[in-house]
C-alpha cells in the first residue's frame, strides 16, 4: 500500500522476519539497508525488523523509493540474503 507523504516520521512501512536455521554464530543474523532513501532498519525481538520512515516524504521529489535489504549471517564464510523493497509515496495535497 502507498504511504502518505504527510506520514509522520518513523512510521512503519514494513515488517520483516529473518531466520537462520544454523546453530552458534552462522545462526546469528543482522540486517542492513542500501539505496537512497528516508527509511530506517529498527530490530525487534527475534530476529524480527521494522522498515520505518526516517525523514518527510515528498511525493513531488520522489513518488517511490527503492532499497535493498540485506541479511547475513556471523558465519565464516558469512552468507547473505537480500530482497528488494519499494515504497510508494500517495500525494495528499494535490486538488
């Protein structure tokens, strides 16, 4: 769904849940966000994440933003996952 541009900031866009089935550090896993945009990466308990707006969207500046978030594991070698993420930005002032 498209998220407003007046939405105030750390508004949660997306819920991410990230899984390592390994046992000892090749089960840890931490996530990353790549790309330009106003969005924030928030862990939660359980290797659970929130994709939470960090700034004001503009819709005039950009109707949607990408990123990329990236899971990896503490192995060695570590491995890593990723999925692509786009956030659609609803303009609100337009008559």
């Amino acid at each position: 769904s498209p998220v407003p541009e007046d939405a105030p900031s750390g508004t949660v866009v997306a819920l991410l849940k990230v899984r390592d089935r390994d046992s000892g550090e090749n089960g840890q896993v931490w996530c990353e966000l790549t790309g330009e945009a106003p969005l924030s990466l928030v862990a939660s308990s359980g290797g659970s994440y929130k994709v939470v707006t960090s700034s004001a969207l503009d819709r005039e500046q950009a109707s949607e933003h990408r990123v990329t978030v990236v899971a990896r594991d503490r192995g060695s070698p570590s491995l890593w996952s990723r999925a692509a993420l786009v956030l659609e930005v609803s303009d609100v002032n337009d008559n």
